[in-house]
C-alpha cells in the first residue's frame, strides 16, 4: 500500500514536472481539487478527445456530436431531477473536524473484505505452487467462505440503506463496523445528511431581476433538451446517438486523489436513443464496444473490469460501471447507464412541450430510451498517465523515467536532434523536421547530450527520437530511436514518415475497433 502510495505521489510530481497538470491558482496556494493542464497535458487531453470524438461520429454513421451551452434554464436541472436528489451523503468527524462521504467510508470497508481475501488466497498460491487451484480454494476455504459471508452481509445492507435512502442506517453501518476517522482515529461522528453538489450563481444585470443559474453537474441535459432539435434537422432515425464533450461542475465533498475527483472537469457523454423494449439489447452492445475502445489502447487488459450497479437510480433499469485499475485500486473510469425515457418524459412534463419520435416503420409515435455512455475525461487522462509511468532500470546501472502513453496519444510523437549544432547538421534536421510537422507533432532539440535529449523525450512519452548526424549529409539515413526497446536503427530519410506512422496513426487505431 505504501509503495502504491510514492509510486502516485511519483506520477502527481512528474505530471507537474513535465508540464502534464498544474495545480489551478497555484502561486494563491492552490484552489482545492481544480487543475489546469500544462502544455503536454493539453495534448494528451486533445488526443484522448480526438480519440473518442472520431470513434463515436466516425465509426457510427448514426451519432453525430453537439457543443451545448454551460448555462442551461434552471428548470432543466428540477425535471432532471438535479435540483432534489443530486445529493451525497456526508458525515462529518466532531474530533477532526473532517468531512467525508458515508457512502465511501462504508464501500472501504467493504473493500477490506476482498483485501483479507486475496491476501488468503496469495498466501495459498505460494504455499502450494503449481498445484494450486485458486477456483477451488476461493469455493471451499473456511477462511475465505467466512470473509465472503460478513462481505456480502455488509453489501447486502448498505445497498439496501442506499437504496431507501435510510440515512440513519448508513450512519449506524458506521457506528456497527467500527469504523474510525482516518485523521482522529476515533468513531466521533454527526448524523449522516444529504449535500446537494451543484453550484449555483446569478444571471442578470438587476438583483431583483437576477435568477439562480447552476452550472452544469453533467453534460448529458444539454443532449436531451436538443433531442428534437437535433433529430428534426439531422433528419435522424432511430437508433441514433448525439455525443458531446465539455465541462462539468461538482462540488464535491471529498475531493481527493489529484484529478480523480475534481470540482471542475470534463465529461465525452454519449446519448443513444433507442425503441423501447430494445434499450437491454443496446446497452450490452455499448458495454462491449465501450471495452473494446478502452482495451485498444493496449495498458493491459487485466486492468479493466466491469462492476454492476447494486443501487440503481430511479430511472434506470440497468448501469454499470467500467472500472480501471488505478494506483489506488480499481476505480469507476466511465458509466454506461440504461436510462428509459425518464429524461425526455420528464422535459416533456416540466417544458409543456410535445417531445416524441414518429417510428416510420412502426407507424406510430413514442418517447424514445437512452443508454448512456459518460467517461470522465481527466480520469482516463490519469488511467493513461498512471498506468504509463516506469521508473526503469537499465542494463547500463542507470535508470530512466519514461511514460509507456499510447503512441497514437503521444503530445510528442517525434523529437528531431541534430547531433551537435554546427556542420550543417541544424539546417539537415530543420529540413527533415519541416517535411514531417504537417502530420506529426514534432519537436526539435539540438541541447545537450543526445542521451540527455532522449531522457527527456522518454518523460514526456515521445515514441520516435530521429538523430541527424555526419552521415546524414552524405546518404540521406539518419537513427531513429524507438522509445520503448531503446533500439536504434539506420534508415532512409525518405523512410521516416512510413515508420511513423505505423506506430502514431490514430486512423490505425480506430481501424483495429471497426
Ligand atoms: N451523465 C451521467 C453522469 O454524469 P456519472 O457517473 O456521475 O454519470 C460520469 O459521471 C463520469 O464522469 C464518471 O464515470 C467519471 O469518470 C466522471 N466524473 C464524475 N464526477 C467526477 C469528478 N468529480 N471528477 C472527475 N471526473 C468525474
């Protein structure tokens, strides 16, 4: 655990250091859980977008995207139903002083449970080697079967307080399970009370004429008031998809591990409209293609899982989550949520206006349902950064830092370097660096020794360094230094963008998804 702790404290440092994320209002001492993005950061982000955005309106012929507005009408967040149970539960500690989800504190705990049995488990597979049938001993192990049976006890209970919004027993699940503030140590604990995580403001010139305006907790309302615009003038036929990517708010109470939780971040929502009685069939289709998008990135796929929702919010009839290991644990990445017609009907109801769909083949009108797919851009930013970071030990004795980022999201995807600055090797290296920039973000470097350079290009996870050298004027060849193995290799300059671009092209990756 302490390890996992300074390997994270490491990426939060180097994501600093390298002009990946910035604390928001930094030199004012920071402004809690907000962040900016510093100049590789922006283009990780670009291209985790990029990637996303061409995957849904590319590869479907039936979505297509909007830019909705921040600033919605305040009765969208009533009908959404924002505004009376966007609440979490919070529970404050008297002797620390300190806030914390109720709801969190007791998942912990529960958390401890599969800890103890997979601590169990390692323990039998060393003793027993080979030999050893982890199926069998999950199934028949007193040890195991009695962690198993307090887990789900407490699982089974604390679904049913969420889900009956019995707030007095989730503070007595506390009280029962001994569970202690992390900072006093102690079980001093308040009531459990909701805390609603919208922020508001004013909009309007005159106090008297001003009205409260919320900035917006999910982009998705701004899909759904659009349906009809969208579907009129798109001419779109059911099924169809609108997608969005943009800003939202929370004001959370625990906001914590660096950009896992944010009060500000952004969202890629996709809402895919669907005949009723069809939305199941639809919402395993984007469970398998939303994985498949994930997996492709190749950060290993044991990293990824699936976790069903045991509390289902009223409206939905199904969700999971996509949850993707983390240096803290597995954490939600993304939601796919079958939603129904809760939204649309209930816009229908609070605007008074008709909001349907005339099925041509059906002959006859209806409220479309919704699934859902919403991935937080910043936590898959973390995803990829985490799981790309290696404090390597080399051959040499030496050790490196490099980000093993997926090529085709690389800020950088080639560094030009001109082994020393004289002898016209410069001009050479600005020559080949013009040729490749209209398709490769590229970088030029001539500072320092060609293995400092390479250092620095491994931090900020640049795929491809090309050397431009003596030889280089005479034969046209240069090196190119693959970032991963380290391996060099003499090719043609006419050659560069081939090698490239089979490692970089995003239009690869999105073939290996079609
Ligand atoms: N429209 C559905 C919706 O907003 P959600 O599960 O509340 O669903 C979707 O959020 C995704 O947004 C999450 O899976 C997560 O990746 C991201 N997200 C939610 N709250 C966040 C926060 N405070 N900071 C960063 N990302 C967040």
């Amino acid at each position: 655990m302490a390890q996992q702790e300074d390997q994270f404290k490491k990426i939060v440092s180097h994501a600093k250091e390298y002009g990946f994320v910035f604390q928001s209002s930094e030199i004012y001492d920071g402004l809690a859980a907000v962040y900016d993005y510093g100049q590789m950061g922006v283009e990780l982000k670009n291209n985790i977008k990029r990637y996303w955005w061409e995957s849904m309106t590319l590869l479907h012929e039936n979505i297509v995207g909007i830019d909705s507005a921040i600033f919605m009408h305040p009765t969208i967040w009533k009908a959404s139903g924002h505004v009376d149970a966007f609440n979490d539960p919070l529970i404050d500690n008297r002797d620390s002083k300190k806030r914390y989800r109720a709801d969190v504190l007791i998942e912990d705990e529960i958390a401890k449970f599969d800890d103890k049995i997979n601590k169990e488990v390692a323990k039998a597979a060393k003793k027993f080697g080979d030999s050893f049938d982890e199926k069998l001993y999950r199934e028949t192990n007193p040890r195991v079967l009695e962690h198993k049976e307090k887990r789900e006890a407490l699982h089974e209970r604390f679904a049913k307080a969420l889900n009956d919004n019995n707030l007095e027993d989730l503070r007595q699940i506390i009280l029962d399970y001994g569970i202690v503030c992390p900072i006093s140590g102690t079980k001093n604990w308040t009531d459990v009370r909701q805390f609603n995580l919208m922020f508001k403001t004013e909009m309007g010139s005159t106090s008297e004429g001003a009205m409260t305006v919320y900035l917006r907790p999910e982009t998705a309302q701004g899909i759904f008031v659009n349906f009809l615009n969208v579907q009129k003038t798109g001419r779109m036929r059911i099924p169809f998809g609108i997608a969005q990517i943009g800003k939202a708010f929370r004001n959370e109470i625990v906001a914590r591990q660096f950009i896992f939780r944010m009060r500000e971040f952004e969202q890629m929502e996709m809402q895919f409209f669907v005949r009723p009685g069809d939305e199941l069939n639809w919402f395993k289709q984007w469970k398998e293609t939303r994985m498949k998008w994930h997996k492709a990135l190749g950060l290993g796929d044991q990293k990824y899982r699936f976790h069903d929702h045991d509390k289902l919010a009223h409206y939905a009839n199904a969700a999971t989550d996509i949850e993707f290991e983390m240096p803290f644990g597995f954490k939600e990445v993304e939601g796919i949520h079958s939603r129904t017609n809760f939204d649309l009907s209930s816009h229908e109801k609070f605007s008074g206006k008709k909001i349907q769909y005339f099925d041509p083949e059906l002959n006859q009108s209806y409220t479309p349902y919704v699934i859902e797919t919403s991935i937080g851009l910043d936590r898959m930013f973390l995803s990829i950064l985490a799981s790309s970071f290696e404090e390597q030990a080399l051959e040499s004795g030496d050790t490196r830092t490099v980000l093993h980022l997926p090529a085709p999201l690389a800020p950088v995807k080639v560094a030009v370097m001109p082994l020393v600055r004289k002898d016209g090797l410069p001009e050479k290296a600005r020559e080949i660096m013009n040729s490749l920039k209209f398709d490769y973000a590229c970088h030029y470097d001539e500072k320092d020794s060609i293995g400092k350079r390479y250092r620095r290009q491994d931090a900020i996870g640049t795929p491809f360094c090309v050397t431009i050298d003596h030889q280089s004027l005479e034969d046209n060849t240069v090196t190119i230094r693959h970032r991963d193995s380290m391996q060099q290799e003499r090719v043609a300059i006419d050659d560069l963008a081939k090698i490239i671009d089979s490692e970089v092209s995003l239009n690869k990756l999105l073939k290996s998804l079609a």
